[in-house]
C-alpha cells in the first residue's frame, strides 16, 4: 500500500469515526464518556490531518491555492485540538474537582472552547476552499464534482454558523462536521482511484 493509498483511507476511517464520535458526544461536563470520546476524536482529528498531509504532498504544497489551504487546515487541527482538550478535559475536571470552583470559570471554558471551534469550522472552510480550485482545474468530471462539493462544504458551513441557523452545540457540531468530512471521504475516494489507476501494469511475460 503507496502513500496515497494509506491517505485515501485514513480519510474515509476518520470520516465515519468523526460522525459515529459525534453521535456519542456528551452534553453536560459531568458525563463519564466525556474524557474517552473527546480523547478519541483528538486522535480522529490528527489522523484527518495526516490524510490531508497524503493529498497536499501529491498535488504539490509549492502550489499557491494548496499552500493555502494548508496553512488555514493547519490553523483548524489546532483550534479543533484546543477545543476538544477543553470541553473533554479541563472543564470536567474543574467540575468534577473543587467544589469552590464557580460557575464564571465553567463559563470562561464554555467561551474558549466556543471560539476555537468557531476557528476551526471557518478554518476549514476556507481550506476547503482552496483545495477545490485545484479539483476545479483537473480534468475528468469526477474531480470537477469533488471541486463543487468542495466549495459546498467550504462555504455551507461557515454560512449557517455566522448566520445563526446552526451553533456549535452538540447537535450543531453534528451537522456542520458530517458537512465537513463527507467531503474528505470523497477526497479520500479520489485518492484511491488515482492511485489504482497510476498502479503500473503486471508484465506479461513471454
């Protein structure tokens, strides 16, 4: 298995670990699950990264357009990675710990963690963004519809967080990062059949 190959997949696995992450995401500090979950997304979001890294080394990171959204990806791991390490771990052990701990501290985490996972949804965004003008430039229809859904889950997302239709509670989350990696699964995909179709022919021998 090639570089791109083992990129395509970790795309698609932290695709399908982020929404089945999500669909167990807590709703309160005090839950036990907290830590794990949080803990294992952590883990899904660097996977993603080094999925992205696989695409990025391939197209070329001396590229304008993939520069770009690399420095925005990159923007977005670590608000994602300050995000989850605050809601999973610092605000329930400050829960869970001192009982003199008040409620403005528990609200300051809220706060952060809020701006960081804004940060990162509109980070993402806009990687997203750059990414698909290089998708719009190759030839074949599939890369071409991997480039429109790419402006789509570039801008959708971003559109209904800064519109308020959608906030980044647990169910908001849901939405906009399902949004989000189903269109690194179809890069994934993408990578995949490339690397398929560049596989050298086996030699006939006479």
């Amino acid at each position: 298995m090639n570089m791109k190959q083992i990129g395509g997949w970790c795309l698609i696995g932290s695709a399908a670990a982020t929404i089945f992450g999500m669909a167990h995401h807590p709703s309160s500090y005090q839950a036990a699950i907290g830590p794990a979950v949080h803990g294992a997304m952590l883990m899904v979001l660097l996977v993603t990264a080094f999925g992205f890294a696989t695409f990025v080394l391939d197209r070329g990171v001396q590229r304008p357009s993939i520069l770009a959204g690399t420095i925005a990806y990159a923007v977005s791991t670590f608000a994602n990675l300050g995000a989850g390490t605050i809601n999973g771990f610092i605000a329930p052990a400050l829960a869970q710990g001192d009982a003199a701990i008040g409620q403005d501290i528990l609200q300051l985490c809220w706060a952060a963690n809020q701006a960081l996972a804004w940060l990162g949804v509109v980070t993402v965004g806009a990687a997203f963004l750059f990414w698909s003008f290089d998708f719009l430039r190759r030839p074949g229809v599939s890369a071409r519809l991997i480039g429109v859904a790419g402006l789509a889950a570039g801008l959708l997302p971003t559109i209904l967080l800064v519109s308020g239709v959608l906030s980044m509670n647990v169910v908001g989350a849901f939405i906009l990062y399902t949004a989000q990696v189903t269109w690194g699964a179809l890069v994934g995909l993408h990578l995949l059949a490339e690397a398929k179709a560049r596989r050298p022919s086996a030699s006939v021998a006479p």
